[in-house]
C-alpha cells in the first residue's frame, strides 16, 4: 500500500510534496528582529530536508511581543529583507514549502534566552512592558499590565501588518500561536484571563479577541494564502482551558476561514502536569480533526517514521510536525522515505545519498576491489 505519509496534501491554495511539517523552533538569535546567518543555515538545512512544509519560529508583530530580545519580529522593512533573503535560498534550492508563524509573548515575554535560563528582564535592565488579558504574572515574571479595547485594537492591527509583512517576504502560509501562554491563550484560559468584561467570563467573551485577530490577519492576505492556528488543546490543569472549549474554538475558527490547526498542549501554567510519552498529543488531533473537520496537525515526541505513516494513515491527523526530531536528524524525511519504501526529495547535489546511488556505489566498490 502506497505511504500515506508521503502523499500530496493541499492546504488552501497551497499544494505541499507529503505530510511532513518542520514545526516552529525558538532559536533567539535575531539582532532587532532581523533574521541573521543562523537563521538562513537552520531554516535553509531543512528547505533540502524532504520535508512537505517548513514554519520558522514564533515571530513577534511588535517588539512587546516579544518573548527575549532576540526573537524574529516582521513590523520593520529590515526584518521582511532578512526573510527574502531565506526566500530566495527556498526558491534556487529548495522543495519544500515555506510558512512563518505569527505570535505575541504577552505576559511571558521580556525574559533571557532559553540557554540564559528565561528569566525575567526588568523594564529599567533592557526590558520591555508586557501584556496580557489580566494583570497576574507568570511566575518568576514580569507583571503585565491588563490590555484595554484601545490596545487590543492596535495589537490586532500589529497582527495583521504582520501578516502583510509575511507575504511580502514570500512566505506561503501563516500560523498564528494561540497555544503555549502566550496572549492570546492568555485571553483562552480562565487561569490567566479574569476579566469581567465582555473579553472575560463566558467561553464565547474569552475567544472574542482572538476570533479578532484571526479574522484580522485572514482579511490581510490574499485568499490564496492559508492561515491556521496553533493551539492548546488543554492546560493541563483542572479548571484550566479544556478539549471541549478547544473544540468549540476551532469550530468558531473554522466558521472565520481557518485553514488548519496546529494541536497542541499546555503552557499557561507552571503548575501544569503533562503525562509526557511518545505520541502523548496525538489524541487531540485526532478529537479535533473529528469535531471540526479542519486539517490537522499533530505533534510531540513523534520520532519513529512508523508511528509518523500510522498516524496519517488512520485518520488521526493530516499532517506530522516534528521539532526536536528534526534537530537530530535534519535529514529525517529520507530516513523515513527508506524505512517506508518510497521516494524522496533529494538535491541534486545530493544525490549520492540516494539508497539507489548508494547501492549502485557499494556494487562498484564490490567489484573493482576497492575498500
């Protein structure tokens, strides 16, 4: 039977090679935004990787949204040339497609680098003021202050120049992070959204903004261009965000022109308790692909290409995105292509790793005696 994992899948306007998804990877190593060297090696190894579809880390709309001072941002002309510069390697080198995902720290921003130990950076130290849906501090934090309607309609306008800023730097596709705690699953969860507002409260109150912003940046790019969302499909934590309001979101989502979803878990909370295994998110796609109909994407700790073919091939999500995986193996999509018996997108400057040209090499070595 041919891999399910390595078949075509159209996304919107966008046509990808197979289901393989490079998920969205911090690596905190912009200067003002700007994508650098680092940037066009890390995303440039995965353009010839095999993979379907490639979507940088966060990228802050503004520099509030921050998470450190090294994040992506796409509110500067100078920030949207250092994208086209990766652009152009995608488009001399590569097969796969490229999207960027769009996001805003909110009351977890202002903080070291993951290797400096994330902490807090005060305001008067090289910090910045953060936001959030109410002012209560992650801990260890900075405190955000509450954001007002008037804020929230310039932080809505931020997400969509963002989203402008995307299409003109080549990306094909727009993520949007609702998940992990950052503002809008801050506006989500009722642990860190305690208005009493119309933004506050009800379910229907604290999807309102990010509906909002959905909307925002789904009417600022061409209808061509899928937009999707990354969520958190729980907390993880009693009286937290839930699956059943994660599954009533997509539905508002969907009815807005999502064009996929991203699931994930947790992140509003330190006090959260993961029951970390292989494959420990994959139930979620598959409730929320059920309850929606939107495409899905699943992930965490998929390592195996096996568990990756499965997972497509029985209807649990359409798409596999792999993060930490990729780092070890940036070549994981051949990998995988052999254990499957298929194809895969080779360079051709690359070519000589090919299984067909290895074995063609190993027979010649073989039979002129060379060792």
């Amino acid at each position: 039977m041919p891999s399910q994992l390595f078949s075509p899948f159209t996304l919107g306007g966008l046509r990808l090679r197979n289901r393989i998804v490079v998920s969205p990877m911090g690596m905190h190593s912009a200067v003002d935004g700007v994508a650098a060297d680092w940037h066009l090696m890390h995303l440039g190894q995965f353009a010839v990787s095999g993979a379907g579809l490639v979507i940088t880390e966060a990228v802050a709309v503004e520099p509030r949204g921050r998470v450190s001072r090294g994040d992506l941002g796409l509110w500067t002309d100078e920030q949207v040339k250092g994208f086209q510069r990766i652009r152009a390697f995608y488009d001399a080198y590569g097969s796969a497609r490229l999207g960027v995902q769009l996001g805003h720290a909110g009351r977890k921003g202002s903080v070291t680098t993951s290797w400096e130990g994330q902490g807090a950076v005060p305001v008067g130290a090289g910090g910045w003021e953060t936001l959030s849906a109410s002012a209560i501090a992650y801990p260890g934090r900075n405190l955000p202050s509450a954001i007002d309607r008037d804020e929230m309609a310039r932080v809505r306008g931020m997400f969509a120049a963002a989203a402008r800023n995307a299409v003109r730097a080549g990306f094909e596709l727009i993520e949007l992070h609702a998940a992990h705690g950052y503002l809008l699953h801050n506006f989500l969860s009722p642990l860190t959204n305690r208005r009493d507002d119309a933004d506050g409260g009800s379910l229907a109150n604290r999807m309102r903004f990010p509906l909002e912003v959905f909307a925002a940046v789904r009417d600022a790019v061409p209808p061509g261009v899928p937009v999707g969302v990354r969520v958190s499909a729980t907390d993880w934590v009693p009286g937290g965000w839930e699956l059943p309001d994660t599954e009533a979101f997509c539905l508002a989502l969907k009815a807005e022109g999502c064009a996929f979803i991203c699931a994930s878990t947790g992140g509003a909370v330190p006090e959260q308790r993961i029951p970390v295994g292989p494959l420990y998110q994959v139930p979620f796609a598959k409730a929320l692909r059920q309850v929606s109909g939107l495409p899905v994407m699943a992930v965490g700790l998929i390592t195996e290409p096996e568990q990756a073919e499965d997972i497509v091939a029985c209807g649990q999500a359409d798409l596999v995105a792999l993060g930490r995986t990729m780092l070890y193996q940036p070549r994981w999509p051949w990998l995988a292509a052999e254990r499957l018996g298929v194809d895969a997108d080779y360079p051709r400057q690359y070519d000589r790793a090919h299984p067909s040209m290895r074995r063609s090499a190993a027979f010649d070595v073989a039979r002129q005696g060379v060792s």
